[in-house]
C-alpha cells in the first residue's frame, strides 16, 4: 500500500485529483453534487476555505476505506502519476501508481456535508 496526502485551502470549496497528463476536467451540473468526474479527473466538493484547510489523502490499494463513501468512478490514466489537492490555490501533491490505465477510484469524507478531510481508494482494474 502506498499513500500520500496534503493540506490545502479549499477555493471555492472544492478539491482535485486528475491525470498528470491529458487532463479533462468535469463541469459541477448543480453545485450540490458530492463529486463530479471526467475520465481523468475527479472534482470533490468541500467546505468552505473559509472554514478552514482540508486535508486530501490518497490510498493506493487499501482495503477499508476510510469515513462515508460519497463517490465512485473509474479513472483511465495515461501514465502511474496522479496530482491532487487544491488546483485553484496552487497547493497541489502527486503520487506514483503501480501501472498507467483504469484505475477504480472511491472517494469517502468525514462530514459529506462540509467535508474537512477526503480519503481517495484508487484501485488498479484487470484488463
């Protein structure tokens, strides 16, 4: 198991984790979903920055995730990096992955209404 983490001021409430490469990243449809997501990447929603930093942890292969699920989706990645943390406030982290290609990525919280800490399981796919 690999894991990485960091803390970040959550711009407009909200954090990232996306390919190193080739990243397209989603559009919120509503602004209440707890997590929108293209093939590359995944935006969470998160308390205010006002509210305080939060803390984004990334998980390669855990067995128990960590808080409530809120999120599933497959990722297809290009290469075995992955950014997260805060892209609008710069304060960003990467973390190596086994393999490049489809990844399952879960995302749980501890609070899914303001969320303060976001645990990401990524998950390499067969095939």
């Amino acid at each position: 198991m690999s894991e990485s983490e960091i803390t970040v001021t959550p711009l407009n409430a909200q954090v990232v984790l996306f390919a190193s490469e080739g990243a397209e990243f989603p559009e919120w449809v509503t602004g209440d979903e707890p997590a929108v997501a293209t093939d590359s990447a995944i935006m969470v929603a998160t308390r205010e920055d006002l509210a305080g930093d939060v803390t984004v942890r990334v998980l390669i292969d855990e067995v128990v995730p960590r808080g409530e699920k809120v999120f599933e989706h497959t990722l297809s990645l290009p290469t075995p990096v992955v950014r997260f943390g805060s892209f609008l406030s710069g304060e960003l982290a990467e973390i190596r992955l086994p393999d490049a290609g489809a990844y399952s990525a879960q995302i749980s919280v501890d609070d899914p209404a303001a969320p303060s800490d976001v645990h990401v399981v990524l998950r390499r796919l067969e095939g």
